[in-house]
C-alpha cells in the first residue's frame, strides 16, 4: 500500500478516509480534535499504534483522553478569540 493511503496510519483513516478505527464516539472525538490542531500535530498528540481497537477498555481510556484534549482545545480557542 502507498504511504498515505488507506491501511497506513489509524488517524489518516479516520479523519481523511473517514472510516471508523476505534468506534464511533473515539472517531468523532478525532475529527473535532483535528479542526483545531494540524494533521502533524494530531499525529504526535496520541500514540496511535499503541491502542487497541478490539480491547474496550483501551478504547474507553482512549475516548477520557481525546474529550480532556478536546475540551482544552476548546478552551484555548475561545481563550485566543476563536468563534466556535
């Protein structure tokens, strides 16, 4: 498979290929995340090989994380003048 294309990178499937990797909730969480920070940034936020999507509970720990960084994106945003 090409570098960049589907079946390379867990985050690259969820927000460029919108398929889901981790479940719904987690997918959705990823693509807000991703309209605040840029593609290198979201890469680097996360050690995204390191989740299991078949395990629930490293998916719901995973899902605690991306609402925290969510919300502090958030934050900052509005903090900095951003309209939301």
């Amino acid at each position: 498979m090409a570098p960049g294309g589907p079946g390379d990178h867990p985050m690259t499937h969820i927000v460029k290929y919108n398929l889901e990797v981790f479940n719904h909730t987690c997918d959705e969480l990823v693509r807000e995340i991703a309209k605040f920070v840029s593609f290198n940034e979201l890469s680097e936020m996360f050690d995204w090989f390191s989740i299991n999507p078949s395990s629930k509970s490293e998916v719901e720990e995973f899902e605690v994380q991306l609402k925290a960084k969510l919300q502090f994106l958030r934050e900052q945003a509005e903090k900095n003048g951003w309209e939301l």
